[in-house]
C-alpha cells in the first residue's frame, strides 16, 4: 500500500496511451472504443470536452510498484448537459433551498450514454481493492473541489453494486438493445417475430429506399474528409434542432478517423449520387454502438433503416452481439430492440441531499424494473402462436 498513489491528470496527453489503454482493455485484448485513450483524447484535442465547454478533465490514475494499476475517466462539470442520465431536478432543489450543486464530478464518456466499465482496473484479481480506492480517490476529489456530488454513469452491473457497498446511491434507468441470437440473415431474425410485424418490418424497409436510395458501409480507410464532411453536415442539422448546439466539432470527427478508423462504421444513405442521410456507429469486441444521425433530406422510414435495420444486418454479418442503438426510444422495441436495465452510481455529499435523492431512487428503481417488464411484453418477438402465411 506505501507504493500505491493516486494522481489527477487535467489532460489524457499526461498518461501515455498503452497505459490507459491497458487499464481500458482490462482481460481484453483492447479496449472498448468509448474509453479508449484514443477516443477520449480526440474529444480534448478537438475542444469538445474541455473546460471551456464544462468537462475539465480531472482523470483518475492509481499508480503501484509495476505501474498503472487503473484508470477512471473524471471531469469537473459547471453543467448537467450531454449525460443522459438526468439530474437537473436536484439541481433545481438544492438551488432552491440554498444549495449549490455545480460543480459536481461525472465520471463518464462525454456524449455518449452507452454502458461499460468506468472503473478501469488493469487486473482482474485487482478489481475489487483498485475499484475501492478509485471510488475513494473520487470522492476525495469532490471534497477538494467543494463538488456537491459524484457520478458514475452507465456503469456495469457489477461497478454498480461494488460502488453501492461503499455507500453510492444506486440509479437504474434502461435502453433498448438489439440481441444477435446466432442470425445468419436478417431474415433468421425475422422468422422470430409474430407475422404481423414481420411484414411491418418488410414493408418499412422497403419504403425506406423506395425514392431510389441506396445504402455503403463505409469503414476504415474508405472513410475520407469527404465523407465526414457529409455526414458532419447532417450532424449539424438533426443536432441544432434536436439540442440547439450540437455538442462535437468538425475536428473531432477527423481526429476519430486518424486514430480509430477501422473502429468506425458510417452508415451513408445516397439518392441521385450524394448522400443524404447518414448514422456513426463504433466497432466493439462484441458490440456494434450507435451514436449519431442526421439527415439533409425527408424520408418516410429512412431513419429507422439507416440507424436499426443496418445495424442490425451489420452485427449479423460480423458476428457481433448485440447492437446498443443510443439512449431512451421506445420505437425501438417494434424493431426488436428490447429493453435493457443500465446502471449508475452516485455520492451525494450533503447528507439532507442525499436522503431526499435516496428516497426518490428508490421509487425511480421499482417503476423503472416495473417498466421494463411490462415493455418487453410488447416486444414484437413470437409466443408460440401458429404464424401465418407471409
């Protein structure tokens, strides 16, 4: 224990990235791209997240006798913006009974709500007493800074309960994500669905491309600045109306290109030789996730093929298990998407705050489990029915 110490980086450029990426990767043989140094760096170097956008990075590093032993993504934020796992309400209480919630510390994935480690522990057998002394350095940091709050979100199940028995309050919320059950068309996943929405999905998808629109992949090296310049601008129009400032920059998505190329997949819709529409996915060891959409032209059903029916052809054709399509979407679930709890962990530091959040999680959880049940009997999935003829 005299070896171990912990460290605050205020950039990833600080922390050379074989040994963040170890720590990321933990059994693995690399990381899962969101807590990839690369990725992570890309949203600094670019200004996306960085202090003067409210995501000052205050990067946890537990160093021992062989080197780094883990890793946590931290930033002090001024804000609740780009999270997706929604704590204005608190804020608003504290404020008004004169508190002050900002800053407040997230440890995350600016942006970006899909689930995964964020106690990044290199060894296995180190989980537990590194993910301790994390959590402890965490809320050691919120004391330094006067934060009101620490926030591990999207967490796995396991940093969830491990977090909840050194006295983090638990959060459950869900999504709704796609399972690969061994398909080898999308027609395999097709035959699982009762009749009546497997012609649904049919008739959607051929509608989608019915104005003469066709549909690459493009990944690796066949991503060019043209492409992103593409797809930048149908970023730019769905993210103004949908946020009013879209929170990534052109530069980011060059930067993601340089470095994590073959971990990208553009979905590009293309009418009369340009494209029109396009989805950005990220490649992982058995998870295709999907992040952002845009669209420079109107079509029925085109956003559910670019953004759910190619995702799910492209996990097929890969052989990858289970397609994570972004945060919230109940409309998900017709096209086989089901809901799926996720998970987050959070120390209040006033102790009047954090027995009124308590006990309103407790309510959150029940309704959020009860949900979740009641969703995925809507699924569009056979009971046993005898089907019909198509």
């Amino acid at each position: 224990m005299s070896e171990t110490r912990l460290r605050i980086l205020s950039s990833l450029s600080e922390i050379p990235p074989e040994a963040w990426d170890a720590c990321a990767a933990g059994a693995a043989a690399r990381p899962e791209p969101f807590v990839s140094h690369a990725f992570l760096q890309a949203l600094e170097e670019s200004g996306s997240a960085a202090p003067r956008t409210g995501w000052a990075p205050q990067h946890l590093v537990l160093d021992g006798a062989e080197g780094v032993r883990a890793v946590a993504p931290v930033y002090l934020k001024s804000h609740s913006r780009g999270e997706y796992v929604f704590d204005q309400g608190w804020a608003e209480a504290y404020e008004q009974a004169g508190g002050r919630y900002y800053p407040k510390l997230q440890v995350a994935v600016p942006f970006t709500p899909v689930t995964g480690r964020r106690l990044l522990v290199r060894a296995a057998a180190d989980e537990a007493e590194a993910g301790t002394l994390l959590a402890a350095g965490l809320v050691e940091l919120a004391r330094q800074h006067r934060a009101s709050s620490a926030h591990v979100t999207f967490a796995t199940k396991g940093e969830w309960e491990h977090l909840a028995r050194l006295g983090f309050l638990q959060r459950m919320d869900q999504q709704f994500h796609w399972t690969n059950k061994g398909y080898g068309s999308y027609e395999d996943f097709l035959e699982e669905l009762a009749s009546r929405k497997r012609k649904a999905l049919r008739r959607e998808r051929r509608e989608a491309l019915s104005a003469g629109i066709t549909i690459d992949w493009l990944t690796g090296p066949d991503i060019t600045e043209a492409a992103w310049d593409a797809f930048f601008a149908f970023y730019m129009d769905t993210g103004a109306r949908k946020w009013g400032r879209p929170y990534l920059n052109r530069r980011f998505f060059s930067l993601l290109g340089e470095r994590m190329a073959d971990q990208v997949l553009l979905v590009m819709a293309k009418r009369e030789g340009r494209y029109i529409a396009g989805a950005l996915n990220l490649i992982g060891a058995s998870t295709l996730y999907g992040r952002y959409w845009g669209a420079v032209e109107d079509h029925p059903f085109l956003h559910f093929e670019v953004c759910y029916h190619q995702a799910v052809d492209y996990a097929i054709a890969h052989r990858l298990a289970v397609v994570e399509a972004g945060a919230q979407g109940e409309h998900k679930l017709a096209r086989g998407y089901l809901p799926t709890p996720t998970y987050s962990a959070h120390y209040i530091a006033d102790p009047a705050l954090r027995r009124g959040v308590a006990q309103y999680l407790e309510r959150e959880r029940a309704y959020v489990q009860e949900a979740g049940a009641d969703l995925a009997e809507l699924g569009p999935f056979r009971r046993g029915e005898l089907q019909e003829g198509d």
